[in-house]
C-alpha cells in the first residue's frame, strides 16, 4: 500500500465552507455522505426523540398532579378534622353559656354573637369552610390537568413544536451542502482516486492537495504568465516517476462548458512550474541523491486528467486522460526511472514544501 499524506483538497475546502457558516460537526467525507443518505431518517428520529420528551414530561407531569393532589388532600383532611372540633367546640361553649346566670350571661353578650355568627357559618358552609384556603391549589391542581390533557391530546403539534429547532437546522445543513454540491462531488471523486492510488505498492507516496505558493513567481515565457501558486489534485512519486493528477468528477454539461477553466490547462501550469521548481532544487542541491558524476538529473512531471463520470473523445497533447479504474495500472507499468533512495528524496522535499 502506497504512503498517503494529507486529505484531499475538495474535502478540506468543503469542511471549511461548513465551518464558515457554523457546521462543525463533519471531518469525513463519509460522515457527510451519511448525513446526505440518512436526511430524512435523521428528521424521524429526531421526531422521535421529541416524542420520548414528551412522554416523559406527561409521565413527570401526572407524577407530580398525583403528589401534589396527595398532599392537597391530606391538607384538606387536617383542615375538616380542625374545624370540625372547632364546630364541637362551640357548640360546647354556647351551651355553657345557657347555664351562666343573667349576670354572666350579659358580660358574655359580645361573645356569644361572635361565636354564633361563626357557628352558623361552619354549620350552613363547612365545605366551603374546609376548601376555601386551598383555592390556589385547586387551580394548579386544575392546570397540571389540562398541560397533561394538552399534551396527550395534541402530541403531534408538540412534538413537532419540540423538534422544530433540531429539524430547521438539519434543513439549514442541507441547503448549505447544496449551495456546495461541486466541493461535494469534487471531494468524492477525489477522494476515490485517492484510494486507488493508495493501492500502488509501498515503493510509492501520494501527496494529496500538494498545494505550493511562490514568493517569486515561476515565468511562463510561452504563456505570458506569471505562477504564483498551485495546487494539484494528487502527487504520485514512485520508481517509474512523478505524477500529477487532476481529478474531475464532472457532469457531460460541466465538460462542454466553455466558461469552466480547462483541467488540460491547469495541468500543463502545475507542471511548468514544478518542473521549474524541482530542477532548479536539484541544481542548488536541496534535493539528495539527484547529483552524480555525470550531472544533474532531470526531473520531467507526467501529467494525468483522471474524469470519473463523464470524459470527452479527443485526446490532448501531453496529458493522458484516464478513468479511475486505469489510473493505478498505468502508473505502475511505466518503466523505471528513479531509484527508491530517489523516490524518498524527491517525496521529502516535497512535502518539506507544503508543511
């Protein structure tokens, strides 16, 4: 199995996109792969976790109804027992005061009122009497009733007032992969061209998203123009050379667009200026064991446009086109050029490039 450095581009561009508006919660390409496939169970279970709050706030609320009508109850027990003896009690007393002589029974004129008064008040209203402290709690008794009823009775609209927040954020999710669907498609193809050349044996390292900026541009005499940076898709070094690859998961209506920047073309940049960057490298000595008796070796990129859905007739000059199926065979067949202690080299340096 070949040696794999770094993630692939698309999929680093796509995390952070994500990041930027506040989606944190994916690393892998098929963590969002799953979250596309699973969108609309993921919304039932969320449905479904509401509908287990809710059950469990019905069952805590019944749990309190029958706790707090307990302790009403026993409230109102005590109360009936009080002002029952306290009934007995007057009653009792203004019977005593009948067998006071006139004397005692004037100087207790103002009290037997009062307590006839309140006599006749437990006799006509004793329930009214034994309740009447407790009308704050008869009412939360009465609310706890109607949120259980509430809930029982219209679980649907609670369940889905419960998961609306989890369910807009899912959607929020969606919309942002949709608005970045070319990273997406861009990170699979890349991301399976990756894992074919992973199969290239041991001898071999990828580099993927070998990305390179110069502090002094690399002149492209013949094209006017001056390269202050690259990136390509997958750098393949191993005994039969180096490789670039650009990988393009594009649709029949992507290939045929005029406006799309051309792959071909991008190539042939990326590899002016690698080829410029790495032999002036071996000239300047940075890169070991490309020096000999002889000279300098020369270090000539080969350029591949791997196109996994669709690809065009023509063949280009320079650039072999293959699908992801060819990619490995083809690297691995071509006839050696570098040594292995070469091939370490070259890898080391650059990967010292991009760190």
């Amino acid at each position: 199995m070949a040696r794999i450095y770094r993630q692939v581009g698309s999929l680093t561009q796509l995390i952070d996109a994500l990041e930027r508006e506040g989606i944190g919660a994916f690393r892998t390409l098929d963590e969002i792969r799953s979250f596309h496939h699973n969108y609309e169970s993921s919304l039932n279970r969320i449905r479904e976790r509401c509908r287990e709050i809710l059950r469990q706030e019905v069952a805590d609320l019944e749990s309190k109804y029958r706790e707090f009508s307990r302790r009403l109850d026993q409230k109102i027990e005590n109360r009936r027992t009080l002002l029952t003896n306290e009934l007995e009690e007057l009653t009792r007393t203004l019977a005593r005061n009948e067998r006071r002589n006139v004397l005692m029974r004037m100087f207790f004129f103002f009290r037997k009122k009062r307590l006839t008064k309140r006599k006749k008040i437990l006799e006509n209203s004793f329930e009214n009497e034994v309740e009447r402290p407790f009308r704050k709690g008869f009412a939360r008794i009465d609310s706890l009733r109607a949120e259980i009823e509430d809930r029982t009775n219209n679980a649907v609209q609670w369940i889905e007032r419960y998961s609306a927040r989890d369910r807009e954020e899912q959607k929020r999710i969606l919309s942002v992969f949709r608005r970045h669907k070319y990273l997406f498609y861009g990170a699979e193809g890349e991301e399976r061209v990756a894992r074919e050349l992973s199969r290239l044996p041991d001898t071999y390292t990828v580099i993927n998203d070998c990305s390179l900026e110069f502090s002094q541009p690399v002149y492209d005499r013949r094209n006017e123009d001056k390269i202050y940076s690259i990136q390509v898709d997958h750098v393949v070094v191993g005994p039969t050379g180096l490789y670039l690859v650009e990988t393009k998961n594009w649709s029949k209506a992507s290939v045929e667009n005029t406006e799309l920047f051309s792959p071909i073309r991008q190539l042939k940049r990326s590899n002016f200026a690698i080829f410029v960057l790495l032999n002036q490298a071996v000239e300047r000595g940075d890169i070991d064991n490309f020096s000999n008796h002889w000279g300098d070796r020369k270090i000539s990129p080969r350029k591949i446009l791997c196109l996994i859905n669709h690809r065009p007739t023509q063949e280009f000059q320079y650039v072999r086109i293959l699908s992801e199926n060819q990619i490995t065979q083809y690297v691995g067949n071509q006839r050696q050029v570098f040594s292995q202690r070469e091939v370490e080299s070259l890898a080391k340096y650059l990967l010292s490039l991009i760190a």
